[in-house]
C-alpha cells in the first residue's frame, strides 16, 4: 500500500500520541464529564477534579485547541462532540475505551523491545479490575454502535440456535435476537463476564432467550450445541494460528450440518500490508498477547477449509476500523474431528 508521505506528516503521525494522552487525560479527570453540567473556568475544573490550577489550564486550552472543549472569556464548555460522548452516564459515552487506550499506553511505549523479542512486555498496571472493567464496557460501546449495522447484512431465517462464542456482554447475541424473534442465542466466555453479560441481557428483556455458559473456549470444550449460526467477533487476533485452527474446529463441531459461522474481526489483505488499521493492531496484539495477531483473508479461509467449511466468503462492512466478516458453511458430509 502507498502512502505520500511529507515532513509535516511524518512528524504529525510521531508526536500522535500527544493528542491522544490528552484527551485520555481529559477522560481520566472526568474533566469533560464535570463540563457537562455547565461552563467553568480553570480553578473551578481544578476544584472539581482535585487538581493543580495552572496545571489545569494549560489541559484545558489544549483540549479547546483540539476542539474538544470551547473556550469563551475564560470559560470552558463542552464542545457539541465532547458533550455527546464524553460525558459519563450518557448513552453515548465512549469514555470507557478511551481508558483502554491509557492502560494499553505504556505497552506501546517498548514496541522496539516486543520486535526485538518477539514477546508481550510487562507495563504497568492500573489494577485488573479497573482494566477489565474498561475493556469490557469499552468493547460494549464500541459494539453497540457497529452491531445494528453488522446483524442485519445476514439472513438467519430458520436458524433458531446461535452460538456467541467469547462474547462478553453479549452485544452481538443481543442484536441478532432482536432482528430475528424465533432465534435463542448462547454466550460462552469466561466466568468472570457473566455478571455483566446477564445484566445486560437482562436490560434488553432478553434473558428468556439468552444464556450464559461459563468456560475458557482456548481449553474447554464447547458446550450447548449443537448450533445453527455461530458467531465470533475478535475472538482470533488474540490467538495464535494454531490456537485459532484448534478453536475454529472446535466451533465447527458443536455447528449443526450446514450450521454458518462468522468470523468478524480485523482481516488483513491477501499481502497483509492493509487496511493499515488491521496491520498496526497486530502491533497491539504483539505487545499484548504471547501469539496474537491480525489475520489475512487467506489464511483465514484456509483455517476454514481445513475445519471443514464451504461456501467460504468475505463480507465488507463499512465499520468505523475496517473490521470485516467472513462467512462459511459447515459442509453436510462430516469432515471434521471432534473435540
């Protein structure tokens, strides 16, 4: 892929990370989310927020000039972008994966040291609570805004049993029932999710119609089948491709005959030098994960003809990051070692 690249660009792209420490700053601070009552000036955000005035002001100023907050004599406001998705409590708040971001920061930082290794490193922790909790509301904002868009490009007319395989929240296994009634769904991951999975089922008046089974698909067997669709969304990146082979045969033996799977995640280009959002997360799985990594479209069919899976295509989405899905069809005629 061939990008013009300039000074100007190179020296935007390298110092990048100052923006976006500032904004994860404004989010850490809850300073847009004390904006959201009203207008303020620097000492009445410090006062808020327990933090040092001076200090204070030169975040804000830096927040106003990159347009997130609007400066007018001395008072700062929310702008009309910061007041819809950054305000905590919101429907709209995306504040949770901008914490993701910070806490993942420091592993960014000794990406040289990731290469030079070929190993996760070891950053600073923020206390695993705190972590899962921003990963995991994190990924439901993010989810709740693509998934509408996503379940409605597939018709699973007649399919009643649908596999949510590490689903977290259950977003997607949420989304697919409402658009089609006759449809159950399982969410399958672990046990430490459930708690939320089943509140927010619950808040959709779905938990008659969605269960939850607890368990680590990497280990355990998979359970409750057999299905007639099966969903995985960013289930592979974090896998290496063995793990991924095991675990999408593992997928395609609790599949009934003729059952579909989904794959939904950041599929890289046949050359696997694009989309560039898929190639720098493999990045992020390479500081992260001991395997993990984005995949191309190849090597994912191949996994899936090996498992035993036809009518193997890829489905552009459109998503705000350029995930994609590919769609296959466990075959009718058994080919496929149980596990």
């Amino acid at each position: 892929m061939t990008t013009e690249w300039s000074v100007g660009m190179m020296l935007g792209v390298s110092g990048g990370y100052w923006r976006g420490c500032a904004l994860q700053a404004g989010v850490r601070l809850k300073i847009f989310s004390v904006l959201g009552s009203g207008p303020g000036d620097a000492a009445e955000v410090a006062g808020a927020v327990g933090s040092e005035v001076r200090a204070t002001g030169l975040l804000l100023d830096a927040l106003a000039a990159m347009g997130l907050l609007v400066k007018t004599d001395g008072l700062y406001g929310n702008s009309l972008f910061s007041g819809k998705f950054l305000v905590a409590g919101l429907p709209g708040y995306m504040g949770h994966i901008i914490l993701h971001h910070h806490h993942i920061l420091d592993g960014w930082a000794q990406l040289d040291r990731a290469v030079m290794t070929g190993k996760k490193v070891t950053r600073r922790s923020y206390g695993g609570e705190n972590e899962r909790e921003s990963f995991l509301l994190g990924m439901f904002n993010l989810a709740m805004g693509i998934a509408p868009q996503l379940v409605g490009q597939f018709d699973l007319a007649g399919r009643k049993r649908l596999l949510d395989l590490g689903g977290g929240p259950g977003t997607y296994a949420i989304h697919f029932c409402l658009a089609n009634p006759d449809l159950t769904a399982v969410i399958l991951d672990r046990p430490t999710t459930e708690p939320f999975a089943r509140q927010t089922v619950a808040r959709f008046g779905l938990a008659e119609r969605i269960g939850f089974i607890g368990g680590d698909f990497n280990i355990d067997p998979i359970s409750g089948g057999p299905y007639d669709v099966a969903w995985l969304s960013h289930i592979l990146h974090s896998n290496s491709p063995e793990e991924c082979q095991e675990c999408i045969e593992k997928t395609v033996a609790a599949l009934a005959p003729g059952g579909l799977l989904l794959i939904h995640d950041f599929i890289l280009s046949d050359d696997k030098d694009g989309p560039e959002f898929a190639a720098l997360f493999s990045l992020n799985m390479l500081v992260g994960t001991d395997g993990g990594r984005s995949y191309s479209r190849a090597e994912i069919f191949a996994m899936l003809q090996q498992a035993g899976v036809g009518d193997i295509s890829h489905r552009q989405c459109a998503t705000p990051n350029d995930s994609s899905v590919i769609c296959g069809v466990k075959k009718k005629v058994e080919g496929v070692r149980k596990l």
